[in-house]
C-alpha cells in the first residue's frame, strides 16, 4: 500500500478583471492557475500544485514546505489621496 504525504500551501486569490480568480502559490515561483469561480479557481490551484511539485520531484530538486511557523496578515497603509 502506497503512503501519501499531505502538504500545505498558501494560495493567494486575487479577483481577475474578466471574472473569476486568478491564483498563485508565493512558495512555488511560478505556479499561477485561474478558474471562473472559487470552487474552480481552488481546484484549478489543487492542480497545478500537484503538478509543479511532480515536476520538482522528476527533475530530482526539493520539494519546499511551509513554515509551521509562518504567519499570516493583512497590512492598511495609508497614502495620500
């Protein structure tokens, strides 16, 4: 039987102009997906994640794992009008 290890990433999803979400992985440079919903734009980052890291292990180079100790945050800066 074939053991799987569960990883975590943050996704950041930014509204895309056309609609939808645009998606990416600030961890994994480079992996950037899109879906016309959350729900798609979510499984769409599922995706490409899997991908990305298929690719990582083919090419035989680490596969990078968030910080346990990472935290996240949303900073107001104000500018002049």
């Amino acid at each position: 039987m074939k053991r799987e290890k569960v990883l975590k990433y943050t996704a950041i999803f930014e509204p895309a102009e056309e609609g939808g979400f645009v998606v990416t992985v600030p961890l994994l440079p480079g992996c950037v997906t899109q879906g016309d919903t959350f729900e798609e734009a979510k499984a769409m980052a599922k995706d490409a994640i899997k991908g990305y890291l298929q690719v990582l292990k083919s090419d035989k180079e680490p596969i990078p794992v968030e910080s346990e100790e990472q935290i996240e945050t949303t900073i107001l800066v104000p500018v002049p009008a």
